[in-house]
C-alpha cells in the first residue's frame, strides 16, 4: 500500500484532496500535515517563502520518517520550495500545480492564471 501525505497550508483543503487521492489511488493511505500559520504569514510579507522554507523542509522530513512513500504539496504560494523540500528527503515531493503548469505549456501559446490569493501568483 502506498502511503501519501499531504501538505496543506489551510484546513480547507484536507478533506477535498483526501477524497480525491483516494479516488485516484483507492489503495492509498493519505496522512495530513496542516499549517494554517503559513498563508497569513505570506500576506504579511509580501510573499517571501524564505520566512517558511525551514518549516516546510521539516515537514518533508517528518512526512519520510513517518512512513511516506509520496509527498504532496497542496499550496501554490510555495511552490518554489519544493525543489529544496525534495533535496531534504529521498522520496518524491509533489508540487500541487505541476500538471497544470505542464498542460497548460503544451496546450497553449498564452497561459492567464486565476488565483483565489496573490501569494500564489508569482509562484505559479
């Protein structure tokens, strides 16, 4: 059985993509980190993932040695510490918006992007 943990940086998201991972990979185990703290926290400072990044490559460490095989990191607004979260660990960590970024480039010769925060903007 594969074991993914997600990480959220809002409890709005936890139930939504456990569901969805479950309908997905239905013999998934799907274990949650939450910090609620780090939205705010980027509003407050115009963005800069730098006053989280530590945070967020604990939480990867935390998520391998508690036994996933995956990571997924659900908030768009630090998408840019994935690469340093997934040099933390030895399991991959995967960025939320990845696929779409990915599609969206192969699809399209102009891409707009629609944000519910402006923290994830720049990141996108």
């Amino acid at each position: 059985m594969t074991t993914l943990t997600i990480i959220h940086t809002t409890p709005a998201t936890v139930e939504p993509l456990k569901a969805l991972a479950k309908e997905l990979i239905p013999d998934c185990d799907v274990f949650n980190i939450v910090d609620d703290s780090i939205l705010p926290q980027l509003a407050n400072n115009g963005g800069d993932v730098s006053d989280v990044e530590a945070r967020l490559v604990q939480y990867a460490r935390i998520a391998k040695d508690t036994g996933a095989d995956v990571i997924l990191e659900a908030c768009s607004s630090v998408g840019e510490v994935v690469e340093k979260m997934a040099k933390a660990v030895t399991i991959p960590v995967v960025r939320i918006d990845d696929a779409m970024a990915e599609t969206a480039v192969q699809r399209g010769t102009r891409i707009g992007v629609v944000a519910t925060l402006s923290t994830t903007l720049n990141p996108t």
